[in-house]
C-alpha cells in the first residue's frame, strides 16, 4: 500500500534522485532503517564477539599457541575459574571499591547540590569548578594522584606537621601499604566522580516545582519538614539514577588501578577489569579469561537488569504524575 | 469541490478503539464543529481527515475522490493545531511563507502573498519577530495568516481557541465566523467547548466514545438532543435529570419519581407507561413559583440578566431553575415549581436515546 | 515589643547570613581539594627534572621552563633521550595526537548521525517498543573488560580469518583506527540516542504536522523544521561523545599496539616505564590532553546539566 501511494506521489516529479528521497520519505523507513543500524553495530560489534567468546570459553587454549591446535575442553575452564580465588577475591574487592566510593559521592555529591541550589550569588562559577574532575581524562587523574600520593609528594608535606609531632617519618609511601593504597584509589575515584552525582542531584533539585515548597511552607511545614517529606521524595528519581549509574560505572574500576598501583602491593588492589586484564594479557589465559568474562558478565547481568528496572520505573513514575 | 465524506471511519491504537464506525458528510462551504467530551474520538476524526492518521477500516472521500493513501500535504487541506505549531526558529514571515516555499513559489509571488494574508490578519507589524514574541491572540491571528495563504479549499481547526483567555477567545469566535463567510471554504473545527460550538457551527456533530450521537444544526440540538448525553453536554447550567417511571393515570402520562409528580405533554406516545425513564429540563424550563412541587432553595448565582436558583425537592437530586433576578431567594426560602410539560425531554433509563 | 521584633529580625538576618557564609566556605574548600591535582600536574609540567622530586616539594617550579613540552613534542624515533629511554619503544606524540582526533571524531559524528536518527524514529514512531529507551543503557553498562576480551579475538583473529576466506584478503581490525571507531561507535551510542531523546522529545510532534499539511516531505521537514531545533542538542551531544571517547583507556589499550596509540594510552606508557619515571614529559601530555577537554565540557555545561537528568526533568 505504502509503495503504490509513494509511487503515485512521485509521478508527476521524475528523476531516480527524488524517486530515492521519495522512498525515503516513507514512515517505515524511519521506523526501520536508524534501527536496523544500530542494532546491526550492536550484534557486530558485541554479539559476535559475545558468541565466539562463549566458544572460547570451552576451548582448551593459550594465546602464545596457534589457534588450531586448540581443543574443547568442556567446562574446564568454567571450573578452573570457579575454583580462582583471585577471582572470587578481586570481585569482592571490586564490590568493596565501589560501595565504598559510591557511598561517599553520594553523599558528598548530594550536599554540594544542595548547597549550590540553596545559594544565590555564584552559582555559576560554583557549578562550572565542581563539573570539572568529570572532564578530566580518568587516566590523567590517576597519574595526578599518583604524583599526590608520592613519599615526597604534597600530601606528606601537609601532613608532616602533625606526624612530626608523633616522631613519624612523614615521607610516608602510601601505595605501598595494602589498606592506604586501596584507599588511595577509592579517594582518586571520589574526586574525579562526586561531580557526576553533583551534576545529577543538582539537575533534580533545579526540577523542583517551587510551588509545591512553597505550598508545604504555607502550609506551615518547617524547613526540615519541607525537606523531607516533599523535596526528598520528589528527588527520588535523581537518587535513584545516580546510585544505579554510579554504581554500575564503579563497578568497571580500571584506570585509577593500573596509573596507581598496578594491582599491588601483592594483589591488594586488584579489582576485577584488572584481574582479568592481567591474566589474558600478562598469562595469556585466553580460554580462561574468557569463562570468566562470560560468568562476571552473568554475575552484571542481573545487576544490570535490576538497575535498568529501577530507572525505567522511575520514568513510569515520572510519565504517571505528569499525565 | 470541498465536501468530505467519512464512510464507517474505524481507527484503533492497539486494542483501543479511538472511532468506532463514524459515517458523515460535510457540504461544501459549510462551517461545521466536531464537539465531544476529551478522548471522544473528535481529534482522532479530524486527523484522518488530514492524513495524518490513517484510518484501520472505512473510506475517507474529499471532493470526489478517496484520500486514504494520499499525504496530508496532497490533499489540498489547511490545518490550525491546539498549540498552533508555529515554526519557532523562523519569523513570523518565514512563517507564513512555508507553505508557498514547499511549493517553490517565486520569491516575489511569495512577498507579496504573505502580506496580503498577513494584511487579511492584521499582523502586517509582526512579520520581522518571532513567534515567542507574540502574544496569544496574535500567535493566534499568524496560525490563521500561514493556513490562508495556501488557499486551501478546507480548513481543520483543532482547538485553536483554546490557549486563548475568556475575553479574547469570544473575539476570536466572532472573527472566524466572519473569516468562514469571506474565504466561503469548508472549514472543520473540533473543541469540547460547546458555547463555541453552538456560537459558530453551521452543524454540529456531537461526539462520544468514538461515536456519533447526534448530527444537525445548533437549535436543533439544544432543543431536540438525541441523547442524554448530548442533552446533558449543551447549556448551562447542565440539564435537570430526574430518574423515575411513567405511569398512566386517568388517560394522562405522569412522570413520577420519589417527591416528584409531572404531567407529560399531550403528544408523549402512551407506549411509553410503565417505562423507566429519565426526565430532562433545563433551567429555563422549570417554572418557579407556580407548579405543585414543594422545594428547599439550597443557593443562589445571581449572574445578573438572570439568577440560578439551585433547590431541592425532598430527594436527593438537587435541581435548578433560571430565574428573573428580580425573583429574590434566600437560602432555606421554600418555593414551588414546576416543568413547561412541552419542553420536558424523555430518555430511556438503560440507552440514554431520546423517547419522545 | 517593636525592639523585640527588631532584635529577632537581627538575629534571624545574622543566622542566614552566617549559613550563607558556612555554605560558600564548605563550597571553596571542595573547589579548592577539587583544583589541587590538576594544580599539581600543570606546575609539574613547568618543572625542570631536578625539581620532579624534592623533599619538602615545591608548590611553584623555582625556575620554571618549557622543557616537557618541548621534549614532549619534539621527539621521533631516531632521537634517544629520556622518553625513549623510559617508554621502551616508538613514542610519537603527534602519531598519538592524529590518532585521538580522527578516532573520536569520526567515531562521534558517526554515533550521532546514527544514534539522532534512531532517536528521532523512537521518540516520534516508539521504534523498538515502550522499553527500548531503557533497555538501550543496558549496553552502556556492560564493564568494558568483558567486551575487550572478546573483541581482542574477534578482531585480531576471527576477522582477519573471516575475510581471508570470503573475501580474499586479511582485513584487520586490531591495532587500526577504523577498527577503534567501530568499537567508540557502538559503545558510545547508547549515550547518543539518550540525549537526543531528550532534545527530540521537546521539540512537539505538531510542528511536523503542521509542515506535513502545508505539502513538505518527511525529508524536508526534517531539514527545516527539527534539524534548525535539535542542531545545539547536537553539538552537546557530540561534544560530550567527543570527551567519552578521548578519555577512553581500557579499550584502546587493549586493542591497539604498537601501530595506532590513543593520548591515554601514550600517557600510560610513561608510567609504565622501568627506569624511573618521568614526572615532567608526563605532567605535560596530562595537561596537553586535559586542557581541551576541559574547556570543551566547561562550554557544554550547562546543555550537561538537562542530558544528565535522564528524564527526570519535566516541564
């Protein structure tokens, strides 16, 4: 039907130029074609890769070896991976980075939003210092805090006064204390990142409805009151979104581990992206790696799909007040 | 060449069903309004008239032939939109000028044919600023330029009123019923406002639930609704309905309900006794201060040419009545009323379709 | 009672304004703790080497030089000196420069030619379903290392291998910029298609209706009556893909060596380095790839804060 109709348009024009555009023009090509691109890169692009990964994962194979003479080898690796304790551990360690980092943006974050929302005069030049540390390439701010961190860097300096007091030796090496140096990459992600959660509080206090606070106010509601039974509420999608991106995004700590310890002292600060980057690309444990990105992929999964729930249910939420 | 035609119209969203089999025809040069409460299916109609929806089942004919495959913008049609849709990003002259642009009218064919619309619409001063800088009558007044200077043979009018204040939306009214007689084209325009229906339409379509409930001029409509529910629609104050039976007495009908007794007029058809009705009249029908029936005045609306008195009878309905503003109530007067027999309008209990 | 008023009223304004106070110094010190390190990293770079590393450290170089960058910049693979030293292998910073620019540029405009498009068909035509627009994030939080695994494989051998046998000769997607803009593309589309999705959305459906009505194509108005609308949507989001992709590490270290190098990758090797490092030469490159990005995101932020409500924002 859609074909006869565009055909029928364009007989009066000729010419294969605006027969094209014609065709173009069709709704079903705006439905299809944008579609069909996307999710054509997207199976390309990861699900290929995905499928010969899973293959991988039950091949018996060492990347320092020719491909064929490669073999299956069942659940081998699965099992090897399930008995890793690296794993297990770097994984743990990962949830113990990410939990730790996310708590402190979220509540950093949260009272810098407040405050810039609660001032009036230099909001602006506020906004633009503390959008800053997202801007910054993570890997420069790795090799920042590792210049930071170091036995005669700016942060013994401030501190030596006060260890002086207590005979310490004040040059102290941080990244090469187990609990200091996971620490030191737990504060590197809290610079650069609180202003994500910033950004994100900031732009749902900036949504809310003034009526409404001040219909609370007027209502004789106090200040706290207001705050938290009709600001905290009505900022609910904004906290939920932040802690779903944020945690997801700390979840894949990278960068700050391999410009700042390396994963050591001994494998203190290994989480798991570097875990298993350094068996595949320092042990050539391809088959391994790739059990074991297909069970941490699994492991995501469900932590991305409980992630996904919540912010679509807090768009749901969003579309029902409005309508 | 400009009469439309909908035969047996269907359009459905999914498992919603938006029009459910709607059949009219509008003449040529005639002005008429498609008036429903909102999701009516009102809106839904005019855009299958316009192509921008098309329809699940039923044939859609302008002129003479049968547009259903044929892009809105073929099919010769001007269209005003609820938030009048103007270009923000363009001047009011770019405006206008779209339309002749699409058609790749010369440059000073284009000039001049914007401002003689812009002139028709008295907006020739606005043609340098931009739409967010107009106000609402003029925003208004430029939706009507750029429909106008593509000389369509139809206009669709969505709501166009709407955004508009009290005051200025009556001017608005007056001014496209004069602009209606001087461009002499069809014009269809939906609104859920019935005042505006009744103060412009050649004929009204009333609508409900994606159907057609009634069809015909102003008058008719008010004085002979089909339905309940369109005689429930037009006016203000809303009808007065009471639910009750007919009973025959001494070779007269009676309306009776709890607390109240109404002698039917002479030409009700006796098939009707001993049926469960609902009775309507409206405010200007119901006669105060003569009648037989007993009533509690609950409030008054002085409105100044006339006054609403609102009472009650005993039950629970609470009725009211137009009244003289020299009729002076207060709250807790007892009055007495009673219906003009002739313009007393019979539904059925269970449909809502007019019996008499 | 008049001066008790007064005296209330003294001491409330005194309260506000002491909160007042408390609040822009909490904020200085956050913004000052926020500015150290890259404080630190810009007056590294103008520190000669013997001022790398002093005990107490210096806050301002003492005899401040261009020495970094002019290292930095001038050096090819022939010259020996610290950096080839330290890198151990080919360092070309201008190699690197092209590489991040042609990457992340081709790769952003391609995103959002595709990614606006799409956002187009699921903002006007719901293409994909109620759901799509969430479940497209899905993608974006995959952990990157989970896809560098695969993706090594797939592009250092299974398409090589592939094209051998169809086509006829080994194309290579490792270690080549084409093969880096695919994978930028595809990861960076998901962000795409949100923001767009957030500028489309404003723009109402009725004004192409209106187009439509007066005779204009889908085509046409397209091209002048959304394009004009979402065009400063379209800069943001390109600049903020831009910035994605710059800043991208893991993956580009993945997949590319020795031919094609990323800037964070470049950085990457200096720290790496064996023989002790070099605090300077790298200070430089940090400042070199941070400046712009920074400048580009202050310019973009305040379009950040409407695309980072991911539709928490209504009006």
């Amino acid at each position: 039907m859609t074909e006869s109709t565009t055909l029928a348009a364009s007989v009066h024009r000729n010419g294969l130029l605006s027969r094209l555009s014609a065709w173009f023009s069709q709704e079903r090509v705006f439905r299809w074609i944008p579609f069909v691109m996307v999710e054509g890169m997207f199976i390309l692009i990861l699900i290929i890769p995905f499928a010969l990964t899973i293959y991988i994962s039950f091949l018996r194979w060492r990347a320092n070896r020719p491909f064929e003479q490669a073999y299956l080898s069942g659940l081998r690796n699965y099992e090897s991976v399930i008995a890793d304790s690296g794993f297990w551990d770097s994984l743990g360690r990962t949830f113990y980075f990410a939990g730790a980092a996310v708590v402190f943006e979220l509540i950093i974050g949260f009272f810098l939003a407040l405050m810039v929302h609660q001032i009036t005069r230099g909001r602006r030049f506020y906004i633009t210092i503390l959008l800053i540390p997202m801007m910054v390439v993570p890997v420069v701010a790795g090799y920042n805090f590792s210049m930071i961190y170091l036995d005669s860097g700016p942060l013994n300096q401030i501190l030596a006064p006060g260890l002086n007091l207590f005979d310490i030796n004040p040059r102290i090496r941080w990244l090469s204390n187990p609990i200091a140096a996971q620490w030191a990459i737990i504060l590197a992600d809290i610079w650069q990142w609180t202003s994500l959660t910033f950004l994100i509080f900031l732009s749902g206090f900036s949504a809310l409805p003034p009526q409404l606070i001040n219909a609370a106010r007027v209502m004789g509601a106090s200040r706290r009151q207001t705050f938290f039974w009709v600001e905290l509420p009505l900022l609910k999608p904004a906290i939920v979104i932040a802690v779903v991106i944020r945690s997801m995004e700390a979840l894949k700590m990278f960068d700050p581990v391999v410009l700042l310890t390396f994963g050591g002292p001994g494998t203190s600060t290994q989480t798991v992206a570097y875990y298993l980057w350094e068996q595949v690309w320092q042990f050539n444990k391809y088959s391994f790696g790739a059990a074991a990105s297909i069970m941490l992929l699994i492991i995501f999964s469900v932590l991305i799909f409980f992630g996904i729930y919540l912010i679509g249910r807090q768009g749901k939420a969003i579309e029902r007040g409005e309508a | 060449m400009a009469q439309i035609g909908l035969k047996e119209v269907v359009k459905k969203f999914g498992d919603f069903v938006a029009v459910n089999g709607v059949s009219l025809d509008v003449h040529d040069g005639e002005f008429l309004i498609l008036v429903g409460p909102s999701g009516c299916g009102k809106t839904t109609t005019l855009n299958m008239i316009s192509g921008l929806e098309s329809p699940t089942s039923g044939e859609i004919i302008i002129g003479n032939r049968v547009v259903n495959d044929i892009e809105p913008g073929e099919r010769g049609l001007g269209m005003v939109f609820q938030d009048l849709a103007l270009f923000p990003h363009m001047t009011v002259f770019e405006n206008i000028a779209f339309g002749l642009r699409v058609k790749k009218t010369l440059e000073p064919d284009i000039d001049r044919q914007v401002r003689a619309a812009a002139e028709a619409m008295h907006i020739l001063p606005l043609l340098g600023k931009r739409p967010a800088q107009c106000s609402g009558g003029e925003s208004q007044r430029v939706a009507l330029a750029r429909t106008i200077v593509n000389d369509p043979s139809v206009f669709l009018m969505d709501e166009p009123l709407s955004s508009l204040d009290a005051k200025l939306r009556v001017d608005m009214r007056t001014e496209l019923k004069a602009l209606h007689e001087r461009l002499n084209a069809t014009f269809v325009y939906v609104t859920h406002d019935q005042a505006e229906a009744m103060t412009m339409a050649d004929r009204i379509v009333v609508m409900n639930g994606g159907l057609v409930e009634q069809i015909g001029g102003p008058l008719d409509i008010y004085d002979k609704p089909a339905s309940r529910f369109v005689a429930g629609f037009f006016g203000t104050p809303t009808m007065n309905f009471l639910q009750g039976e007919i009973v025959a007495a001494n070779g007269a009908l009676t309306f009776q309900c709890e607390h109240i007794e109404h002698f039917l007029a002479e030409n009700t058809p006796d098939s009707l006794a001993g049926k469960q009705v609902i009775l309507g009249v409206r405010s200007e029908h119901v006669v105060v201060n003569s009648g037989g029936q007993q009533g509690q005045v609950k409030l008054i609306e002085p409105l100044g040419d006339v006054s609403l008195v609102f009472f009650e009878s005993g039950g629970q309905e609470q009725l009211v009545a137009k009244v003289a503003p020299e009729l002076r109530f207060s709250s807790g007067d007892q009055l007495t009323f009673g219906f003009q027999a002739a313009k007393c309008h019979l539904f059925d209990f269970d449909s809502g379709t007019r019996l008499n | 009672m008049s001066t008790d008023a007064k005296q209330a009223l003294q001491i409330a304004n005194r309260r506000r304004w002491r909160r007042t106070v408390v609040r822009h110094s909490i904020l200085i010190g956050w913004g000052l703790i926020i500015m150290f390190p890259i404080f630190w990293m810009i007056q590294t770079s103008f520190k000669d080497a013997h001022e790398w590393v002093t005990w107490p450290p210096h806050w301002v170089p003492q005899d401040p030089t261009l020495k970094n960058y002019e290292q930095i910049f001038t050096f090819d693979v022939q010259q020996s000196g610290v950096a080839r030293e330290a890198t151990e292998q080919p360092f070309n910073i201008w190699g690197a420069v092209a590489d991040s620019l042609i990457i992340c540029t081709t790769s952003a405009l391609i995103a959002l030619f595709m990614g606006a498009f799409l956002a187009y068909g699921i903002s006007r035509f719901n293409v994909g379903g109620g759901k799509f627009r969430h479940s497209v994030l899905i993608i974006r939080m995959i952990p990157p290392i989970v896809i560098a695994i695969p993706l090594l494989m797939y592009y250092a051998i299974m398409v090589p291998l592939a094209s051998e046998t169809v086509l006829g000769f080994r194309l290579s997607l490792f270690d080549t910029q084409f093969g880096m803009s695919l994978l930028y593309i595809t990861i960076t589309l998901p962000f795409v298609i949100w923001m767009m999705l957030s500028f489309i959305d404003e723009v109402p459906y009725t004004l192409e209706h209106a187009a439509r009505i007066m005779g204009a194509g889908r085509l046409y108005t397209l091209r002048r009556v959304v394009l004009p609308l979402v065009a400063s949507g379209m800069v943001v989001t390109f600049l903020f893909v831009f910035i994605l992709n710059w800043a991208e590490f893991l993956l580009s270290l993945t997949l590319t060596h020795p031919d094609v190098s990323t800037l964070p990758v470049l950085l990457n090797k200096f720290q790496s380095a064996s023989e002790g490092r070099l605090y300077g030469p790298q200070a430089a490159i940090g400042t070199v790839i941070t400046i712009p990005v920074v400048v580009l995101g202050v310019l973009i932020q305040k379009h950040l804060i409407k695309g980072f409500s991911f539709g928490t924002i209504r009006k």
